[in-house]
C-alpha cells in the first residue's frame, strides 16, 4: 500500500495549524503512520518545520509526498533574498 506525506488539520477551522504527516493512501480514515513535522500559515513569514532524517527516511521507502507538501517543501528549501 503506498503512502503519502500529506497536510493533516489539527486546529480549529479559524486557526489554520497543519501537522505533517505521513499516512497510507488508501486507509480507512488516512490513518496516521507518523508526524514528521508542522506547518502554520498564520505567521509571516508562514513557519513551516520538518524533521529531515524522517523525510529522506520516508522518500527512501517510497513514500510519495502530496502536490501541496511538495510545494511547501520545495519553497521552504529555496533560499530567501534579503534586501
């Protein structure tokens, strides 16, 4: 079964937090395997953590991150201008 790194909720609607997560594709419910890091779009800049043994580990395996978490990772690693 493959497994998908994936954007997970884990606020209140009003407070937009997201927990990285990787969990299987097609499980009842996307049931969790693992968190590997978090996401809160609140703050400016928006602070965006992962924990990167636990990412290589998991693309390693397989696992295929989804469209929004390969986007926020890939802007996370580019680095920021400064003026």
């Amino acid at each position: 079964m493959s497994v998908v790194l994936r954007l997970a909720r884990a606020a209140p609607r009003r407070c937009r937090t997201t927990h990285r997560r990787g969990g299987q594709a097609f499980a009842p419910r996307r049931q969790v395997i693992e968190a590997i890091g978090a996401y809160d779009p609140n703050l400016e800049p928006p602070k965006f953590e992962v924990n990167e043994e636990r990412w290589a580990h998991w693309i390693k395996v397989g696992a295929q991150p989804s469209e929004t978490v390969a986007g926020l990772k890939k802007r996370a690693s580019k680095p920021t201008a400064r003026a």
